[in-house]
C-alpha cells in the first residue's frame, strides 16, 4: 500500500517539476520545489484513499507442518 503510494507520488512529483519548468515557466528553483511537495502530497493521498476504502493487498499465506523449537 505505501510503496504504491511512493510510487506514484513520485511520478506525480517528477512530471509536476517538468510541466512547471517547461509549461508554465516557473523558474527552476520553484519548479524543483514543486517535486517534494506534490510527490508527498499525492503519497500521502494515495495512502488515505487506500486505508479509507478499506483495500487490502492480499497477505501470504502461514507456513504450517514446519518444525517446531521443542522437536
């Protein structure tokens, strides 16, 4: 669920810091803090969303028949 959530905060971020310095011709210091800050944004929603609706990666399943400590 985070890495999904870092993932596209990533992606979020870099293709905000390019639009802002090709586009919209912000200088390149304001367009390079445009990364963090929309790359935690979108992280942290992607986050939420995925705690609020309640969507879980499926866990693996437990090992049984293995050997114990005591024999």
């Amino acid at each position: 669920m985070a890495w999904i959530g870092v993932f596209l905060g990533t992606l979020a971020g870099l293709a905000s810091s390019i639009l802002a310095c090709v586009l919209w011709e912000l200088p390149l210091w304001a367009a390079l803090l445009l990364y963090p800050v929309t790359g935690s944004a979108i992280a942290v929603a992607v986050i939420l969303l995925f705690m609020l609706r309640d969507i879980r990666v499926p866990a693996a399943e437990p090992v049984t028949g293995g050997r114990t400590v005591n024999g």
